[in-house]
C-alpha cells in the first residue's frame, strides 16, 4: 500500500511539473520514458533546447535538499544516452534538469544538474 500511495504522489509531482514547464512555454516531448537503463520523468523542448528531467516530489519542502543525488542523476544520464537521438534534431543543445516540488511552494529548477 505505501509502495503505490508513493506511485501515485510521484505521478501527480510528474504532472504538476509538467504543467509548470508547460506554463514556462516548454512542450512535453515525452513523460515516463523507459530505457533498459532506466527511466527518464520528463522530456520537454523549448526552441531548440531538450531537456530530460527528473522530477523528484516529497511531502515537505525541507525533504527536497536530500531528493536527488550522484548516483540518482547518473542512471539518469546512462538512460538520456540510450535515446536522447530520439528526441534531439541535428542542431539541438540537450541537458538535464531537476525539477524538485513540494506542497505550498514553488517548484525548484535545477538547471544542466548533470556535467560528468
């Protein structure tokens, strides 16, 4: 039961911060985009700028500091590897981003949270 209360609370952060993006005049490439490698949240382009992003969501502001870490951010990055040619066109910058959100504040943007 906590294992899919926990599911559910993730794919409404996935959905609020896509509506955030959205409003930023970012588009929704791609949501849930599973690799063998692993799995990417969001994927959305904004001219031509392609953003994967982990979006990370916690019941309480304070818990964001702890919600993304080394290890979190490169399996995104192996998983980004494995298809961002998909998503990306000839010309195209791509990075990736975090996107940490709580109940009762805004989201907080991690901008390119990812230079090996």
């Amino acid at each position: 039961m906590k294992r899919q209360r926990a599911e559910q609370q993730g794919r409404e952060g996935e959905r609020r911060a896509a509506l955030w993006l959205q409003a930023k005049g970012w588009r929704i490439l791609d949501r849930r985009r599973k690799t063998p490698l692993g799995e990417i949240d969001l994927i959305a382009k904004r001219g031509s700028l392609v953003a994967f992003i982990e979006v990370k969501w916690r019941r309480k502001v304070e818990d964001l500091d702890h919600a993304i870490d080394e290890y979190r951010l490169r399996r995104v990055a192996t998983a980004v590897e494995a298809v961002a040619h998909e998503y990306a066109q000839h010309g195209d910058d791509i990075r990736i981003d975090v996107l940490l959100l709580a109940p009762r504040s805004l989201p907080r943007h991690i901008i390119n949270a990812w230079q090996p």
